[in-house]
C-alpha cells in the first residue's frame, strides 16, 4: 500500500515539475544563452582592447624613435593616428607633439601646445602639470616672472609631486628678472623642503651662489644644497 502512495506522490511531483518547466523553462534557457554569450562577448572586447592598446604602444614607440631621430614630420604622422587610441597615449602623444615643436626651434608653437594641454581639464592632472612645467620651461627664456608664475606657482604647494621643478623654475626667473628677494623666496623654499632632488638642490645652490655673490647676502647661503 505504501509503494502506492509513494508512486503517485513521485507523479504528482513530476507533473509540478512539468509544469514549472513549461512555464519558466524558456526563460531558464534564455538565460542561460545570454551569460554564454555575455561572456563570450566580454572575453571578445578584453582581446579587443588589448589588440588596439598593443598597436597603440607600438605606433607610440614607433614615432617617438622618429623623434629622436629629428624626424618630427614622419613622428607627427604618427602622433596624429593615436588621436583616438584607447588609454593615455593621445595626451602622451600630444606631449611629444609639442616636444618636438619646441626642439625643431619652434617656441611660440610648442608654448602654445604646451599651454592648451596644461589647460585641457579632460586629461589627467599629471599630463596637466607635466605640460605646465614645460610651458614654464620654454617661458623661462621668452617671458617675464609673472608669464612663469602664472603656469607653474600653483603647483608649488608642499605636497605637490612637481614642486622642486616648479620652484627651481620661478627662482631662476625670478632672478633673470630681477626680483632678487622673489628669487631667495624660492630658493629658501628648496633648501628646507627635505624632499628636493639632489640634482636640483645643486643646480639651485649653484644660483644662490651667484646672488650671494652679487647681492652679499648671507641669507641665500647654499648650505644645504649641496
């Protein structure tokens, strides 16, 4: 007796199952359709992405050894088709752009490149302050202090990562420019940061030599740079 009622319990569970298949079955399947081609589809775009950051490391590669080669147009033609690489190499490829502007002796061009990049909000803060610095570079030579200041003083802060290069640049054009008591300001600000490059520590102590020299002012001693 009890065999009988187990077999039509079993019926009776398999007849809910038929049913719960009916009705829910083409949608398990249709689920289970989409994760494998989901997944298949994912693993496609990784291998895409891949495939066009590859390219686009070796046509940067590629056009930077034109560059050094001082071949800018060849390397300028390869700039222009990073334009819309995936990942950083557009902006680097605009940094280079405006290197080799400023190396082919074109100055006002490189400037003004260099200027759009420190200014274009869309990129990363350190291809922004990277580009300022070179533009307080090129401006260094061609500009008067406030022209420097006003691309690089904000970058000076006692954490910021480029402070040492932007301070070194506004105490060199501080002093081309006359502004001595500007230029120990800076180069006081480089001596008591415990962080400041050897090399830039040296090249700074060497100008407060100098204004020691020509000013006898103790103050610019470069004890510490060295």
């Amino acid at each position: 007796m009890s065999d009988i009622f187990r077999e039509v319990d079993e019926d009776i569970r398999q007849e809910k199952y038929r049913r719960l298949w009916d009705r829910f079955g083409p949608w398990v399947i249709g689920v289970a359709v989409l994760i494998v081609v989901g997944t298949g589809g994912y693993r496609g775009w990784l291998y895409w992405q891949e495939t066009r950051s590859q390219s686009a490391g070796d046509t940067y590669f590629e056009a930077v050894n034109l560059s050094e080669a001082d071949k800018y147009q060849e390397a300028a033609e390869l700039y222009g088709e990073l334009e819309g690489a995936i990942g950083g190499y557009p902006a680097l490829a605009k940094l280079r752009q405006a290197t080799d502007l400023a190396n082919a002796g074109q100055t006002d061009e490189a400037l003004a490149a260099f200027d759009a990049l420190a200014a274009d909000s869309s990129l990363m803060e350190a291809i922004q302050s990277v580009a300022a610095i070179r533009a307080g570079y090129l401006a260094v030579d061609t500009q008067d202090y406030a022209a420097v200041a006003d691309r690089v003083e904000k970058l000076t802060g006692d954490t910021g990562p480029f402070r040492a290069a932007a301070r070194e640049l506004l105490a060199l054009s501080a002093w081309k420019n006359g502004n001595i008591e500007e230029a120990r300001k800076w180069l006081s600000a480089l001596r008591d940061d415990p962080e400041t490059p050897v090399e830039v520590g040296r090249r700074t102590g060497l100008l407060a030599d100098v204004i020691r020299a020509a000013n006898g002012d103790a103050d610019t001693d470069s004890e510490g740079n060295n």
